[in-house]
C-alpha cells in the first residue's frame, strides 16, 4: 500500500527532485550523448593498408582498429571527422596480437584469405568477451563507430553447419556490445537479414552490391535515414554510380588492397 503525501511534503519533494535536475545538467557533469547516427549523402574514406593519409576531404573515415593508435583518431577528430574502426568479427587471423586468446576449437576453414579461419559464431559465449575486448580497444582508443566485418559467416563454407538463426544472435550480440560502450555499429554485407537487422544497426557497409546486382536489397537503411557506405573494385563508376546516386548510396571506387586511393561517385 502506497503511502499518503502531505502537500507540504509534495511540494519539498517536488523541489528537491528539481534541485538534483538541474545539478546533473551543470557543466562539471553534462548530459550524456547519444551515439553518432550517420546519415545518407556522408562521404567516407576506407583506408584498410598503409600510413593513414587523412588530407581526404571528407566527414568519415574507416580505419583498421588494431593498426592506427589513438593518436591517429584524435588527429582525424581535430579535423572535423567521425572514425570507424575497424575489426573482425567473423574470423580469426593469425597477425592479431589477440589471436592466442581464441581457443582452436573455434577455428574452422579458411576463408580466402592468408591467416585467416572462420570463426564458430555459434559460441556466444566464449565470442563475447573476446569481441568485448576488441570492442574496448576501439572505445579506449576514441573511435566514433566499429565495423566489424565478415558478419555473413553462414552463407560460407566455414566448416560449420551455421543457420540464419545463428547468424541473427551473433550479429545482435555484436550491435549490442559496441552499443553497450556507446559506439555505433554498422552492419557489414549480410544483405539477406536486413530487414531483420535494420533496427540492431546504425550503419551499413558494402562491398560489391552493384557488381552482383544486389544494391536494392540495402534500401531499408536508407529509410530509416541511416547511411550505407559502399565500395566497388571492379565496376567502373559510369556502371555504379548513377543507380548508387538513385538508392541514396555513398558510394566509391577503391582497390583490393583498400590503400589510400579512392574515387568517389
């Protein structure tokens, strides 16, 4: 049973509540931000290999979070941008300085390429923590965002029999640990759960959709106001470009090897 209040007491109260408002607010503890939230029509850089050049002119960039140290975020931040990093989520790689800490019963097939192996995304419980700590390296190091990439492990041939189901909990589970440290987290590929995963995610990263004709399936990021960053390597941009402009895409040309070199749409 709920205790009466004397008006006299409601009024203190009311005061004391206002009191406590309103010192949260001052300037020695201001209100806490929401994430960042990218938008279609912001251009980016993907620079995955070699020393960072940040003369590009552009909001965002997408860096490897392993390779670039904190100084490098903080240099890109004092001009203006927003920072991605970089991991993987969905495979092992044997140059990672964590890459003791994965048990080998989590290791299965290679996936192309060298010192890589998929990884067994039905564990959430042995994956968590490790990603957890990658998660925190990108938050420690000052990142905006992570992109953890190889999220579509159960279209592969991986060497174990993963289902859409396993791929959706994973995929979660990753969304919800770089939400937890107040990162935003763009879904990599995995065109066929869209539509399940929209909402999970902030951002979407491609690669490729216009070479295989698929582009279309990311329109429910656009929708949702939440841009979706997307290269090409072997479509020329007369081909990409015009249907990329037409879906609300930001969209660029890059090599392989994902270097400094880059043409935008």
């Amino acid at each position: 049973m709920r205790h009466a209040v004397r008006p006299g007491a409601a009024t203190a109260l009311v005061l004391t509540l206002v009191a406590v408002l309103l010192a949260g607010c001052s300037a020695d503890s201001p209100p806490k931000q929401g994430r960042w939230q990218p938008r279609p029509g912001t251009a980016w850089q993907w620079q995955l290999s070699g020393r960072i050049d940040t003369s590009v002119e552009v909001p965002v960039y997408d860096i490897d979070g392993f390779e670039n140290s904190a100084a490098v975020v903080e240099r890109l931040h004092a001009d203006g941008r927003k920072v991605i990093c970089y991991i993987n989520a969905g495979a092992w790689e044997d140059f990672r300085p964590d890459h003791e800490d994965f048990p080998a019963v989590l290791l299965g097939r290679g996936n192309g390429w060298e010192g890589e192996r998929w990884l067994d995304i039905r564990e959430l419980d042995v994956l968590r923590p490790l990603m957890a700590e990658r998660m925190d390296m990108c938050r420690d190091k000052g990142f905006d965002a992570v992109e953890p990439d190889l999220l579509d492990g159960y279209t592969n041939e991986t060497g174990f029999p993963l289902t859409a189901a396993h791929q959706l909990a994973y995929n979660r589970m990753i969304a919800d640990l770089a939400h937890e440290r107040g990162l935003a987290v763009g879904l990599k590929n995995d065109l066929e759960q869209i539509p399940q995963l929209v909402g999970d995610f902030d951002f979407a990263v491609n690669e490729q959709c216009a070479e295989f004709g698929e582009c279309a399936s990311l329109t429910p990021f656009v929708d949702a106001r939440k841009a979706v960053f997307h290269a090409e390597y072997d479509v020329s941009m007369g081909r990409f470009c015009p249907t990329a402009e037409r879906l609300g895409l930001d969209s660029m040309l890059k090599r392989l090897s994902l270097d400094a070199w880059r043409r935008a749409c």
